[in-house]
C-alpha cells in the first residue's frame, strides 16, 4: 500500500535524517547532487553549506531549489520527503550561527540514530574548512510532501 505521508509524518522524516538530494536549476537543465542538511523545524529552514561552486552559483542565479530524502529498506517498504524552497545564502555572523546549529544537529543525530560519537564535525563532512568558512545558506520551505509504502 502506498500513501501520502501527512505534515507532521513528513516533517518528521526531514528532521530525522541529514543526508539528502539537493536539486537545483543551472542554464534551464535539472541537477542534483547529494548533500549533508540540517532542518530546523522551529525556523521552517534547512541549513546546508558547500563550497564555492557550481551548485552555489546556479542557486544564486535560480533560488528555487528542493531537497529530497528517503528512507528505504526494501523495494516494499520505504518513506519518502520532499521540501520544496527558497536558497538563502547566508554571511558574517548570520552564517556562523547557523553553522553551528546545523553542526550541534548533525552530530546529535549521528549519535542518535547510528551510535557512534563524534568529537569534530570534520568526522563526518570534509568541507569545512579551517581557514575559509564554506557557503552557508538556508532553504526556506515553502511546501512539504512525502509517502510511504508497506507491504
């Protein structure tokens, strides 16, 4: 059976996992690249960073963009999220404020869900640089989808 998750089911599929596709637009063609987030559900935003590049720079020419993350353990059971926004990117003091919920969220969630303790953020994503802040930006969510199928 396949079903619509409803709002409060798919927040939570967001909000539980910090792997997820980036899709943007760049030269009217699709992309996607795969990118470690934080949502911060009190703020309806993701918090994400990168590298200067060419996903910064299509987002920075065409802000619409969506994150999608899945959950899947079997071709008959697995859930499904899609977050639908608005990149924001972020400087100065903005930028390494939400650096660092995004690195407290993602190193609490990796010693929730997978059980292992990290004593640095570098432990688990390698674009953080130490003497360069990366580029820092939010998605502003404007829309929430997702389903789900068992069997």
């Amino acid at each position: 059976m396949i079903r619509t998750l409803n709002e409060r089911e798919s927040s939570r599929l967001l909000e539980s996992n910090y792997i997820g596709n980036l899709s943007y637009i760049y030269q009217n063609r699709p992309f996607i690249a795969p990118i470690t987030y934080f949502f911060d559900k009190a703020n309806d935003v993701i918090i994400c960073y990168s590298a200067e590049g060419h996903k910064i720079n299509a987002m920075r020419k065409n802000s619409s963009v969506s994150l999608g993350v899945s959950d899947v353990d079997s071709v008959n059971s697995w859930n499904s999220v899609l977050a639908q926004g608005r990149f924001l990117e972020l400087s100065g003091s903005d930028a390494k404020a939400q650096l660092h919920i995004f690195s407290l969220g993602v190193k609490d969630l990796i010693i929730n869900k997978e059980h292992r303790k990290l004593d640095f953020i570098s432990e688990f994503s390698s674009k953080i640089y130490k003497d360069d802040l990366p580029v820092v930006f939010q998605i502003k969510v404007d829309e929430i989808t997702g389903k789900m199928r068992r069997n």
